[in-house]
C-alpha cells in the first residue's frame, strides 16, 4: 500500500491551517464561483478609495475647496447607510417577475454606482469655475450621493445573495471571503490610481473616474452572471412579524447592550474623523503627490486586512471580541500621535505607519464590537443587532467625518490669524486640532469599553448544528 509522503501532508494541511478561506468552497459553490461573485465588493473597494482618498485630497489642495465641504460631500454616502437593515429586508421579500429576489438591487445599485462616477467628472469641472461652482457644487453632492447608495445596495443585496447560494455550513467562511475580498479591492484601487496619477493633471483625473465608472459595471456584470437560481419559491408565513419599536425596545433593554452601542458610536467617530483628512495632510504638510497620498488609503487597507486575519486567528479560540476592540482603540491611539507627529517632523514613512495602524486599529474595533452586537441576538434578532451596530457606526463615522472637516477649517483660520500666538500660527494647527480631540475620543471609548469587557466573552462560542461556530457571519453587514 502506497503511503502518501510526509510533504503531501504538510502541503495539504496548509490551506486550512494558513490560509483561513481556503475551506469555504464546497461542491455546491465552488472557489471559482465564489471568487467571481467577490468582484462586486472590489468594485466597491474602488469607488471607496476614489470617494475617500483620490477626491477628497483633490478637491481640498489642487481645487482649492474648503475643508467642511468636501468633509460633507464625503458624509453624504454615509446618510445611506443606516438604510441597509431595510434594504436588506426589501431584498429578502422582493417579488421579480423573472423569480430574482437579490438581482434587482445588485443590478440598481451598479447603476447608481455607475451614475454617480460618470457625474464626477463633470462636477469636478464645474468647481473649477467661479461662474459655475454653485452648479457643481450641486452636482458633485449629487455624485457622491448615487454612488454612495449603489455601494450600499449592491454591497446589501450582495452579501444577501452570497448567504442565499453558500451551503449553511459554508456561509460564514464565504462571506468573509467577501469581505477580505473588499480590502484587497481597495489596496489594489489605491496603488494603481496612485501609478496613474503620478504625473497629474486634470485630464488624468476624468480619465481615471470614467474608467472606474465603466469597470464597475463589468465587474458588476460579471460578479452576478449566473448566480443567482431563477423561479424557486418563497415560502410564506402567515404569522405577523413583530413590529420594530418592539423589537427595538427589547433588544435595548437587554444588560450593557446601550453602553457597547454608545461605545461603539464614540470609537466610530474618533477613528473617521481623519477620514477626509489624512491625504490632504500627506500633500498639504509633507508635500506629498496625489499618487503618493492616494497610497495612505492602501497603507490603511493593509493594515484593517491584517487586524482581520488576527480576529479570524483568535476569536475562534474564545478570545473576547471586546477586549480586541480594546486593543484596537489603543493601537488608535498610537496611530493618531504618529499621524500627528508625522507634520512637524517632516517623515512620510512616520505619516504612513500611521496610517497603516489606523486601519489596524479600526479593523480590530469594528470586528470586535460588531462580533459583540451578534452575541447580543437573541430568538432570531440576529437582523436588529447588525442592524443597530451598522446604524450606530455609520451614523457616528458621518458625524465624525463632517465635523473633523468643520474643526479643521475653523482651527486653521484662527491659527494663521495669530490668535493663538505665532508658533502655533500654520496650516498644521488645524490638522492637529483633528488628532488630538480622536485621542480624546478614543480614551473615552476605552472608559466606555473597560466595564462591559469580560461580560461578553462568551459571545464567539455560540453554537450551530455543527458544532462551535468558527469565525464569520452569516451577514456581514458592512
């Protein structure tokens, strides 16, 4: 009898030992399928870095517009994220004539994604001109607001259909994927825009948001071909779902439920703040080009990857996901004093660890507290509790993004007015302004986080059928 070498082993062990995905495909859904269906989410990596990286360090140092405003335009997409709870449950009861439930929203949504990158340009150039900023000023709202909604609808109604084809034993792994499948989307995004614009002008720019705008769709289009079974049927219950204040008022009133979502929305604003700040900081203060700021976005992408390998590596050995939000929120900490120091001592790679541990630190806070809100569902109220996390989360980052964009501003002018003396009187007043009120932010989270950690840590060894739940969801909200 032949005996398999030690070296076969090795190597086949190697997949589910390393590689935390490698074990979500099965028969049914093969990694092939599974790969094709993630192009959705890098469509939305892109329009993600052109939205929060590329554009806002445009429109705020070559274009010459006030901070707050770009901060606002910026915020504008978030409006539409408390939505998606109920996106996603239009998506679950919708009735196509052609028997799709998730194809319609993914299909409108890349439209809207599609609308919103094909107006940019012309928004941008409208801006340009003092005779027609009003109109574009209008229209680059507008942008911002289509292809805000579409990210969210298809990325909803996305990760709905993911759940819908995965076999029950797979769907945590395969959503999942998904959404690693989202930050590499993004660290692709930044690098490559950022080769493009190397040398930039103005016509480089319209150039490369056309490009995305068409690549959305083929991306788009081809993530959802054949995926999605036509024709079966729903089954319907006739028992009246629970009205929603009900259902909200018992999950608020479940133990520490409140003080995690108000720790959840404190962290959440204290680590968005910087959101429309950090590329303008990089060209403003360190001189930066716009292919070199738009590569912070993927320093930060790099580093939300890799604080999801370490969850994916520690919460499935009883780890309490709080007490990682924790170390997020300190790792935050140190990021921001990086970032803040990175100005006055003239080091791009200080102002890029900085950013790389801002996406660590955020990777390892959203983790653990959204893991944290799933252990609070009880009797089936797994949709409330994401969909409380997400409302929370993206409320608190859209008020964090306009009002760091509002401090900054305003900073800055009475900095460069001397009210504040002649050393503090520079550009880099405003910016610092920012980083040390996230800091402050982000102690009191921790005050907030400190007596709710070790009561939740139970939350990751819930069970399925299965057995012990490894580490996913079965909807991964955002």
């Amino acid at each position: 009898m032949n005996q398999r070498p030690p070296s076969a082993n090795f190597w086949q062990a190697v997949g589910t030992r390393f590689l935390p995905f490698a074990d979500a495909a099965s028969e049914a859904l093969p990694l092939s399928r599974i790969l094709r269906l993630a192009l959705f989410q890098v469509s939305v990596g892109i329009a993600a870095v052109l939205l929060n990286g590329t554009l806002n360090r445009v429109m705020i140092v070559e274009l010459g517009l006030p901070t707050w405003i770009v901060a606002l335009m910026i915020a504008i997409p978030l409006l539409i994220a408390p939505l998606r709870a109920l996106i996603g449950y239009r998506s679950d009861t919708h009735r196509s004539v052609l028997g799709w439930r998730r194809v319609p929203y993914i299909w409108f949504g890349s439209m809207a994604q599609f609308g919103g990158l094909a107006i940019m340009p012309f928004a941008l150039v409208l801006l340009t001109r003092p005779d027609t900023f009003t109109a574009g000023l209008l229209a680059g709202c507008l942008a911002f607001l289509l292809t805000g909604a579409g990210m969210h609808v298809t990325q909803t109604a996305g990760l709905a259909l993911a759940t819908d084809i995965a076999p029950e034993a797979k769907r945590p792994g395969v959503v999942a994927l998904l959404y690693v499948m989202l930050l590499v989307g993004m660290m692709l995004a930044s690098f490559t825009i950022g080769n493009l614009l190397l040398d930039f002008s103005s016509t480089r720019l319209i150039q490369v948001i056309q490009g995305a705008a068409a690549l959305t769709m083929v991306l788009n289009i081809t993530a959802l071909w054949k995926q999605e079974p036509r024709g079966s049927a729903r089954a319907k219950t006739a028992a009246p779902a629970p009205a929603f204040w009900d259902m909200w008022s018992a999950f608020t009133a479940m133990p520490n439920t409140k003080r995690l979502l108000c720790a959840i929305g404190v962290g959440a604003m204290a680590f968005s703040m910087q959101d429309a700040l950090l590329e303008p900081y990089g060209g403003e203060i360190l001189g930066l080009s716009v292919g070199s700021t738009t590569g912070l976005t993927g320093a930060w992408a790099i580093g939300a990857l890799i604080a999801f390998a370490l969850c994916a590596n520690r919460l499935p050995t009883g780890s309490d996901p709080l007490r990682l939000a924790g170390f997020g929120v300190v790792f935050g900490i140190g990021a921001f004093l990086m970032t803040l120091f990175a100005g006055p001592l003239g080091s791009v790679a200080l102002l890029f660890a900085g950013a790389a541990a801002i996406g660590f630190g955020t990777g390892l806070f959203s983790v653990g507290t959204m893991i944290a809100a799933m252990g609070l569902a009880k009797d089936g109220s797994a949709g409330m509790a994401l969909g409380a996390w997400g409302a929370v989360q993206a409320s608190a980052a859209g008020a964090g993004i306009a009002l760091g964009g509002l401090i900054r501003d305003g900073m800055t002018q009475v900095a460069l007015s001397s009210a504040m003396g002649t050393t503090l009187a520079d550009r880099t007043t405003g910016y610092g302004t920012v980083y040390v009120l996230e800091v402050i932010l982000l102690l009191v989270t921790l005050l907030l986080l400190g007596p709710v950690v070790g009561k939740l840590a139970r939350i990751n060894q819930e069970t399925t059928a299965g057995g012990p739940h490894a580490f996913g969801l079965r909807e991964f909200p955002t």
